[in-house]
C-alpha cells in the first residue's frame, strides 16, 4: 500500500487516513479499503492515487481504480438499504459478500457514511468485521460535514 499524502490536512483528516492504513496493514487478509459518503463519494481509500487499466489481471483488489471498490461499496449500501426498508428490517448495520476468489464487507458509519473491505477469500471474517467495528466507533464521531468536505478535496488532489 501506497500511504496517501496527509500534508496540510487537519488532526482528525490524518488520524482517519491513520486508522484506514492500520486496518490494511495489520488485519490479515484485507486487500484495501474505502470510505464513501452517504451520497456515494469515496473519501478515504487504501491507495487513492493508485490507477490501474481494466482486464490488467491485478490480484490484490477490484480491477481499475480504487475508486471501483467505492463504487462497489456505494451500490452494496444501496441494495442493502432499499431491500431492509422492503422487509421492514430497520437499519443496515453490516453486510458481507463472500465470493470464489475474495470477499466484501460494508458497515455502516453513524452519519451514513459506509466502511467498505475487499478481503482474500480465506480471510478470518470475525477479525475483520471486528476491526471494522473499531475503526467505525472510532471514526463515526469525527466525521463531521466539514471533514467530510476536506477528505473529499483531499480524495480529489490525491487522483
């Protein structure tokens, strides 16, 4: 993983790009991670500046951008949303997709925001979703719609 450059950025701005790289680099398994907005902007990733052409055969994530795993995430949040209003099921908290060769979490961050992970298929599901839960009661309280604004132009410089 690449680290983002945090220069000029808020305490909180790099304590969030801080959490995200320590969930990467110490849970096993985890490939990368995204951040999306309510309204489905990516705000923090794993490797933001990271762009990769499609059908390159990469093994360590979505193929293309890093923004292709927030895309991911944006849509899973969506269905998942639409179908628990359907059945009356309340709020989403978390939702996992396993799959031949990885997996995918999305949870729920207090403001609406999602925490996404792309995961190896032989991944231990407990310790992430577990780490995921740390990272989003850690950040859930910061992100605030001024971080949120900050995070996205800092997204935006980084690409």
């Amino acid at each position: 993983m690449t680290a983002p450059s945090t220069f000029g950025l808020s305490t909180e701005a790099r304590n969030l790009h801080w959490l995200l790289s320590n969930l990467v680099e110490e849970v096993p398994g985890v490939h990368s991670v995204t951040v999306v907005s309510s309204d489905g902007l990516m705000l923090l990733s794993s490797d933001p500046g990271h762009q990769v052409a499609r059908g390159t055969g990469r093994q360590d994530g979505p193929r293309g951008s890093s923004a292709d795993l927030a895309t991911i995430v944006s849509g899973i949040g969506s269905l998942t949303i639409g179908a628990a209003k359907l059945m009356d099921g309340g709020g989403v908290k978390q939702t996992m997709v396993a799959m031949d060769e990885g997996s995918v979490f999305v949870m729920s961050i207090s403001d609406g925001s999602l925490l996404g992970v792309h995961a190896t298929p032989d991944c231990d599901m407990s310790v992430i979703a577990y780490h995921m839960a740390l990272f989003v009661g850690r950040a859930g309280h910061v992100l605030t719609p001024e971080l949120r604004s900050e995070l996205r132009k800092s997204m935006e410089s980084a690409q």
